[in-house]
C-alpha cells in the first residue's frame, strides 16, 4: 500500500515540466509575458499565486494563437489539479487537446492529461492517453525524448504490477534526463524509479533514487517535488525500522507541502506520518493528525488510503478498549477496502482492454500491410500471370490463415481477461463480486427446485498473529493452503469465495445446516496444519451457517444469519461451527 499511497503524489508531481515559448507575436506581449511568467511560477510558488496571473491574461487568451492557448490550458490544468480538482483539470486537457499544437506540445498535454486522469480513476483515458504519447515519441517527432512520458508509464505500470516494465521505463526516463534535461527533470524521474524500486522491494536502490530525486529538486527550486521524495523517503525507512531522524524528516516535508498549498499531498503525507506514530504505539495522536486528511481523501474518493485510516483509528480505539467506536472503524475501513479494490480491478481491466487494442491495431497494421503487397503482387502478375499465379493464391491462403489464428488467439486473450476479473489475484478462488453473484442465481435454482441452500462463512482464527509471528509472505502462503484445501474439500458440490482479507465463504445447494455442519468437521481435519516450506503453522477456523428458511428469504438476509452466527462463534472461544439459530456450538475438529 506504501507504494500505492506515494504513486499519486508523484502524478501530481511529476506535471511540472514546463514547455519551451512558442514563437511571439508581436501583436500581445502582454499576455506572452503573463504566461511566461505563470509558467515560471508553475512549480515554485502556491498555486493560487499562479491561478492569479492566468486569470489577469485570461480575457486575452481568445486572441491568441492556439499552440499558445494550448500552453495557457496545460499551466491552468496543472493549477486546477494541485487545487484538488482533478477531474476539472482532466476536463480542460482533453479541450486543449482539440488545438493546433507541436508534436512536443501535444505530448506535453497527454502526459499531464494521464497524470490527471490516474489520479481522478479515469483509467481508460489514463491509458489511452499514454499509450497516444509513447507512440508519438516512437515516431521520433520530438526531439529530444520527452521523459517525463517515461517516467509517468514507469509509474503507471508499476502501479498495475508489471514491475519490470515500470523498472524499465523509470530507467530509461532517468537516464534521458541525464543528458537532455535539467535538475527538475531529474527530480521528477529519479522520484518515480524510487517508488517502483520501492514496490520491487530493492530497498537499497530505492534510498539511492529518492536521495538523489531531493538533491536535484532542491538544487531546482522544486519544493514540491523534494516534499514528495522525502515523505517516500521517510516511509521507507518507517518500513524497515530506521527510526532515527524519520520524524524530523517528515514534518520537513509536510512543511514543504503546505507552503506550496498542496492539499491532497498534504492528506497523504500526513496518513503516512500517521503510521510511523502507530507504529511507535502513539496511538493518542492519530485522531488529530488523520482528521484532516480524511477528510480529504472522502472528498478525492481515495477510498484506500481512507480504508486504511479507518483502521488505524480502529486499532487506536480497540487498545483504548473503545469497543463500540473500533467496531465503527472497521466497518468503515471494510467498506472502503471493497470500493478500492472495484477501483483497482478497473484500472487493470483497463489496461489490459488498451493493450488488446493495441494488439488489434499492430494486427490491422500487419493485415493493411498484406494487402498492398498482395496488390504489388496482383499487378506482377498481370505481366507476368502464368508464372504468379499460383503464387499470390498460395499468399492469399497463408494470409486468411494467419488472420484465422489472430482471431482464436485474441478470442482466447479475451476470455482469459474476463476470467482474471473473476477472480482473487492471491488464492484464486472466486473473489466477493463475482462469489455473490453466482451464488445469488444458485440460490434461485434451489428455489425454484424447492431444495434446501446453505450459506456458510469462515474465518481464520487469530490470523494477524500468523503475520505477526512468521511474516506476511508465510501469511499469504496460509490464505493460498486454506483455500486450495477448501476446494479439494468441496469438489463440485458447490462454490467457495474469498470476501475479505482472511475471510471465505461457501455457497451449498441442496445442503441443509446440520448436514453442512458434519461435513466441515472434514474440512476442520485437513487445516489442523498448514505447511510453509520448513514451518508448520496450526490453524483453526470459525465458521457462520445460515440457510434460506424462507421463499422471500434474500442472500444477504440469509448472509447476514451467517455473519452472526460467524461473530457468535468468535465470541464463544472461536474454533467453532455454529449453525443461525442452533442454541448448541458444534466443536470444530
């Protein structure tokens, strides 16, 4: 999640590359030196100083050229972002993008357009615009390589966990910004490396790119960006134990976000200083420090970073023995977790929807390709026909040939893209949509069949201490051993889901509660131990059962039986199988 909270910072951050003038026109230097000067400002002064020069030369603007107004829309864009109104900003890129401009302006305009566009959850434009802005630096139109392009896509593709093509990408922005740019331009792609570093868990590169990412934004003048560097910086070391100077650090940083006016840097940087006095058990100083900031992150809907916050005051209150207020606290932290990861699932359906597309243009390439050579061919063999003949036909085979297999192929991709949706990226198993759904309609069948159904749901006992203990590497192993048991356990005979962190779920058609009560005692056995590679770890479960007692009965009417059947059995020593409704708790052994 570090690495999730820090990537948008750097989207904003990395905006601040400003574009070479335009030619002049003679005719209003007036409003060329308002812009110069607004672009100057850009990335140096709060953003409302900025906002106040543009709107001095605004009533000029429609006299203006258009790569000019092109240059006027891309500072006001970025303003209007650092204001927190993202989507405002996006609004007024994809107007710009309508004019006249250079082939470097209009990448300009792309990058920051899919800066805004990530941040705002706008995940098709995030893609479309970017893969817009690599293809035109592919053509070699702009001169030199814009990196700031680079360094966005390495972000970006380490934000969707495709490390390698983010590490790739970050380097080759880096190493253009050595030679072509200035200490800005190494600030920005510098910052980004560290971050995908940071995810990739090479810490020690991680430090280097950060520490080099504040010398050059401070030699720069770029407040912000060294803020942004420094908080990654200090969250790395938060991380890894390095305590000393971690808090001097951060409210050096915090500062410099504030002088700059950046509120939704702001309200990320404090949830991470949150962390540190979390982690240090200063616990009374959580409420005061994420207020603000969750306020901001309900605003921009960050629904992960409020998830997150939520559960850190929940940890806060549950020590203070606040039972009640914890209680609050992890519904609201279970509710943003789910709305996160839609968001989550979205961006990456996105990208793999961009990168078909792309798939399917290269293939219309290859195909427009084909054609006019089997046109060239055509012509030879009107001059030449008895001996060509056979030649072009044989061409014309292969061509509906290799078009046949690019088809099965992106049919097969398709599918393989939809089945991914469906499912949960660590144990596999069906994830919380896509188990519901189908359970709903199961639920149906059973109706109108006039059999029985049975809802279960199950927890693993004590499971933060599995992490606590050996590691969220071992946990994550257990979740992937639990699950892999659960469907050797079940076979066919119905369907099982993961629906929260270590919580599954199981749908039984044609089961009743008692007879799905004696079969999880099978289950039961075959978890006692879970095996990650040298270390035997026990594990126990409480499991919820609740069945449609009633035709109106609804799913979630039937799951809230078994949610309270489940929170009954935690209460009651955990370990154990408790039927909705059933006075007696069944031992789970």
């Amino acid at each position: 999640m570090t690495g999730r909270v820090l990537g948008r910072w750097q989207a904003a951050a990395l905006a601040a590359l400003v574009w070479s003038c335009a030619p002049v026109q003679a005719d209003m230097p007036s409003f060329i030196e308002g812009l110069e000067q607004a672009e100057a400002m850009n990335t140096t002064v709060p953003w409302h100083e900025t906002r106040a020069v543009l709107e001095r030369i605004r009533p000029e603007l429609d006299q203006a050229e258009q790569a000019l107004q092109a240059r006027f829309a891309y500072v006001d864009a970025r303003v209007t972002a650092l204001a927190g109104d993202f989507l405002r900003g996006l609004q007024a890129v994809r107007r710009a993008l309508e004019l006249e401009m250079p082939v470097e302006q209009r990448i300009h305009m792309l990058r920051l357009g899919a800066n805004l566009a990530v941040i705002a959850r706008e995940y098709e434009q995030t893609f479309a615009m970017l893969s817009e802005a690599l293809e035109l630096l592919g053509r070699g139109d702009a001169a030199p390589a814009d990196y700031g392009v680079y360094s966005l896509a390495s972000y970006i593709y380490t934000r969707v966990g495709e490390l390698e093509t983010g590490i790739r990408y970050g380097l080759r922005a880096v190493e253009d910004a050595r030679i072509h740019g200035d200490d800005r331009d190494r600030c920005s792609a510098e910052q980004r490396l560290g971050y995908s570093y940071k995810v990739a868990e090479d810490h020690a590169r991680a430090e280097q790119a950060y520490g080099a990412s504040i010398e050059h934004c401070l030699t720069a003048g770029d407040m912000l960006g060294a803020g942004v560097a420094e908080i990654g910086l200090a969250d790395l070391y938060r991380a890894h134990g390095r305590f000393d100077g971690v808090e001097a650090l951060f409210l050096q940083a915090l500062e410099r976000l504030r002088a700059v006016d950046y509120t939704s840097g702001l309200a990320e940087g404090r949830l991470y200083f949150a962390r540190l006095k979390a982690g240090q058990g200063r616990h009374d100083e959580l409420g005061e420090l994420l207020a603000p900031a969750m306020e901001q992150f309900q605003r921009e809907q960050n629904w992960d970073y409020l998830a997150e916050a939520h559960l850190l005051l929940a940890q806060r209150d549950r020590l203070a023995g606040r039972l009640d207020a914890a209680l609050d606290h992890y519904d609201q932290y279970i509710t943003g977790r789910e709305r996160f990861l839609d968001s989550e699932r979205a961006r990456r359906l996105a990208l793999l929807e961009v990168e078909f597309d792309l798939r399917h243009k290269e293939q219309q390439l290859a195909l427009m390709t084909e054609q006019t050579r089997v046109a060239e061919l055509q012509a030879e063999t009107r001059r030449q026909q008895a001996r060509l003949t056979a030649v072009g036909t044989a061409l014309a085979l292969v061509l509906v040939f290799i078009l046949a297999l690019l088809l099965i192929h992106a049919t097969r991709e398709r599918r393989r893209f939809q089945n991914l949706s469906r499912r949960d990226g660590l144990t596999g198993v069906a994830n919380h949509t896509h188990f519901f759904g189908e359970a709903e309609r199961e639920l149906e069948r059973c109706r109108e069949a006039g059999e029985s159904f049975s809802l279960v749901l199950a927890d693993i006992d004590h499971f933060k201490q599995v992490n606590d203990r050996y590691g969220h590497a071992a946990g994550d192993a257990v979740l992937r051993m639990v699950a892999a048991r659960m469907r050797d356990w079940l076979g066919e005979r119905g369907l099982i889901g993961r629906i929260g962190g270590e919580e599954f779920a199981i749908a039984l058609p044609r089961t009743r509660p008692a007879e799905a009560a004696e079969q999880l005692g099978v289950l039961c056995a075959a978890l006692r131990l879970v095996r990650t590679g040298d270390t035997e770890i026990p594990i126990t479960m409480s499991y919820g059962i609740a069945d449609a007692v009633h035709d109106a009965d609804s799913l979630p009417e039937c799951r809230e039986r078994a949610d309270a059947a489940l929170y009954r059995a935690k209460n009651e020593g955990r370990n154990r199988i408790i039927c909705a409704g059933d006075p007696i708790p069944r031992q789970a052994t």
